[in-house]
C-alpha cells in the first residue's frame, strides 16, 4: 500500500470506507482532512476555517459515515448548509463516500418542486439529512423530521449561514438535537457570530484552521490592466488560455446579461447563473456546466460560495470584486485539492484602489501582466463536446446511474466514452451525452425502458 494510502488509514477508517476512497480517487489527505479527521473521528466537537475546495465537504462525511448505525430508521446526522445548490452537492457527495454499502439513505432538504416526494421518502427513513436552515426548522417544528437520534450536526458554511439567516435560528434548531450529539461548524471566515455560535452549541471544541494562503499556493493569479470596455480584453485572455471550463464573474446580473449576450455575438456559448433564475433553472445550468455542455459559466457571487463545481480550469475576475474575501471565494473555484488552477482578474484605471487591497489582503505583489503579452491566435472555438439529456425519473424510481449507463449501452449502442456525467435527482435525472449522439439516445430511450419503466426522455 503506498504511502498516501497509510495517510487515511492511519486515522482509523474502515477497510469498506479505504477501499472506497481509493476507487474514488482520494489518494492523498488534503490539509484539513489530515488535520481535522483525528477529531471528528473521535467524536470531539470540532470547528474547521477553511475554504471550500479544501476537501472540509468529505472531512465531515467520513465522520459522520463511521457512526451510522444502520439498523435505525430515523435521521442520525444533520448537516445545514446555506443555499439548496450546496444541499444537493454535498448530500452528492456524502453518497459517493458511502457507495460501498447500499443501505444508507441521503435526503436534501431545501423546499423546491420535489419537496413533497422527499417528505415521503423521510417518512420512509433516511440516515443523514442535508437541508437548509429556514427549511429544516420549519420541518422540526411541524414535526415532519424527527431528530432524537441525531448523532451529528454539521453547519457548514456557517458564517454565510449567519449572514443569512440569524444566531436564534441556528440555536433553534439545535435545540431539537440531543444534547450528547457532536457539533461540527465548518467556515471560511471566523466573525464574531461564529464565537457566539460555538459558544452556544459545542463543549470544548478542537480548532484547524487552514489559512488562504496555503489554499491558494497552487492557483496562479494574472492581473490585465485594461480600459473601461472589458469585451475585448476578455476575448483576448479567452483566446489565449482557450480554457476548458471558465467561470467568468461579474459584480450584477446586468453585467451578466451584458457579457453572456456579447460572447454570443462572438459565437461562444455560455450560460448564465445570477439570482433572478428560477431554482430549477438554477440547478439546470450548474449540472450543464459540471457535466461539461457548456464551458463557460457567466455568474454573480451567487456562484461563489458553496457550490462545488470541480475541474474549473480558469476563473476570470470581469470585474474586480467589492472586497477581498469576495475575491478568495471566487478564485477558490479553480486550484482545488490540490491542483493546479489559474486566476486572471480584469481591472480598470479605477478599481485601482481595489486592485491595491487585495494585494494587501494576499501580503503579496499582484501579476500586473499587458494583454500585448498574450499570444495572438486567430479565433476562439469554445464549443463543448457534450450536450444533456433529461430522463422524468429519478431517486424516488430508485434509478441508479449503472442503471442509465446500461440502457445507453445496450438500447441506443452508445459506448462508454460517449456517455458523461450522470446527475441523478429526486424525480428527474441529467446527462450528458456526445453532442452527434444525442438526439439518437433520446429516441432509443423514449422507445425502450429504463429498470422495467417507461420514462420521457429529451434535450435538456
């Protein structure tokens, strides 16, 4: 077993658990997980500060994967997150941890379209709960959610939870929890809210804290001095790094508007992602943009905390953000777990005093870099190789993403490389399929059956 591998086993996880990790990929502690699992695993209460992409999100579900008792029925931990995008990702990845055993059942908990199927499914059990706030307290006071057994609660994000809900809310709804339960609170910042918070809620906390600085050692950060109309500048850096995944910033949904309709007129797709969209437009766009239909994603702030879209390859800053803190999360979307990421932020003569801040705020020199040093080329295609399919059935039919992959391979003759991600939800499942082949899925699938079933299937 290679060095790396003793690294996860050292901390006492099962050999089911380390066999899983390793088919998944997780070859190496990331700092947080290294630090923070002797804690969580033994059950102390425990506060992490650190970014997300810092591997806290699998940090947390290792803990809480080693102290299911399966033989219960009713939720043994509960995690509390900011928006409903976070829910769903981090109850994604909390299934992926603890694939090596069928029994263990997530449930999200956000509101939306599909809240009356998981309300059903809850009645039915489930083993871990991940909703937020304002949802999760309305359930306990109605008495949907039932959580006397209760092992775990998580708040993760919880300086964005604090922002936007309140310190009462938070205390409200521990107080439906047993009192021997462990606490875990997990955020990148650490306000004086958070104190209070844990004050309230934990007993002797262990504290890790992994600083920006070494979060963001592997992301290379370019500053473009430009004048006040940025499209050519970004077609400019666009055509030079011909990025495979882009998330490109704007500080308001009019400048996202405004961006994603110019890349238009240039040919270059994109899809936007600012509050204004409805939720199921929401989680649409981010599966698209994940499963690779589409390489770039126009967005607000909306987009910079607490979604875990992997594999970006460039973020670029359209316009510099309003203040420092801003500007970690958002760059904190390329470069993660390690990997290597770039940064490349637009400014203009006055966000000068902007551009000086966050240098200050890094303790470093900021890349000034001119566009004239850019390599010239031609033009820029930024098409993406895959489109995404939507089939109306999904966990409440128990379908499974073997389940898809099969009916692709078998009924419509795809191969295996010509099938992406597979995104499975509540009552509808994505994905993404080779754009040639596409429109032949569809009607393969509308022709045949998925697990014995009938489902309608068409273009996303």
């Amino acid at each position: 077993m290679s060095e790396v591998s003793k690294d996860f086993k050292s901390v006492g996880l099962s050999q089911e658990i380390l066999d899983n990790l390793k088919s998944l990929g997780y070859l190496k502690m990331t700092p947080i997980q290294e630090k923070g699992l002797p804690f969580i695993l033994s059950g102390q209460d425990f506060i992490g500060q650190a970014n997300t992409g810092s591997g806290k999100t699998a940090a947390f579900a290792l803990g809480i994967l080693a102290k299911l008792d399966l033989t219960k029925l009713s939720p043994q931990a509960l995690v509390i997150v900011p928006t409903r995008e976070l829910a769903e990702q981090v109850a994604n990845e909390i299934r992926r941890l603890a694939r090596f055993t069928n029994n263990i059942k997530v449930l999200t908990m956000s509101g939306g379209l599909e809240e009356r199927h998981k309300i059903k499914s809850l009645k039915q059990g489930a083993d871990v709960i991940v909703g937020t706030s304002g949802r999760i307290l309305k359930l306990l006071e109605t008495g949907k959610l039932i959580t006397s057994d209760i092992k775990v609660l998580v708040l993760d994000e919880a300086d964005r939870l604090l922002e936007m809900g309140s310190l009462a809310e938070m205390n409200r709804i521990a107080s439906f929890t047993p009192l021997d339960r462990q606490t875990m609170l997990f955020s990148a910042t650490f306000p004086q809210g958070i104190k209070e918070l844990s004050s309230g809620l934990q007993e002797d906390a262990a504290q890790v804290t992994i600083d920006s600085q070494h979060q963001m050692s592997t992301t290379q950060q370019l500053f473009f001095k430009v004048e006040e109309e940025k499209n050519d500048a970004l077609l400019c850096v666009l055509e030079h790094y011909h990025p495979e995944s882009c998330i490109i910033f704007c500080n308001s949904k009019e400048i996202c508007n405004k961006v994603s309709g110019w890349l238009r007129t240039k040919t270059i797709d994109s899809l936007q992602l600012h509050a204004d969209l409805e939720q199921q437009d929401r989680t649409l766009t981010l599966i698209k943009f994940d499963n690779k239909s589409s390489r770039i994603l126009v967005a607000t702030d909306l987009a910079s905390r607490g979604l875990d879209v992997k594999d970006v390859s460039v973020v670029i800053n359209y316009d510099l953000p309003h203040d420092h803190e801003l500007y970690i999360h958002r760059i904190g979307r390329t470069g993660r777990a390690g990997q290597e990421g770039l940064a490349i932020s637009l400014y203009t003569g006055r966000e000068r005093e902007t551009l000086m801040a966050i240098g200050e705020y890094l303790k470093s020199d900021c890349v000034i870099k001119g566009l004239n040093e850019l390599k010239e080329t031609k033009s820029v295609i930024l098409r993406s190789e895959m489109a995404t399919m939507y089939i109306s059935g999904g966990r409440k039919d128990n379908i499974r993403p073997g389940d898809i992959l099969g009916a692709l391979t078998k009924e419509a003759g795809l191969k295996g490389v010509e099938v992406g991600k597979i995104h499975i939800l509540e009552v509808n499942s994505y994905v993404a399929i080779i754009h040639g082949k596409v429109e032949h899925a569809i009607k393969c699938l509308n022709a045949s059956k998925i697990k014995g079933k009938k489902f309608r299937v068409g273009k996303a």
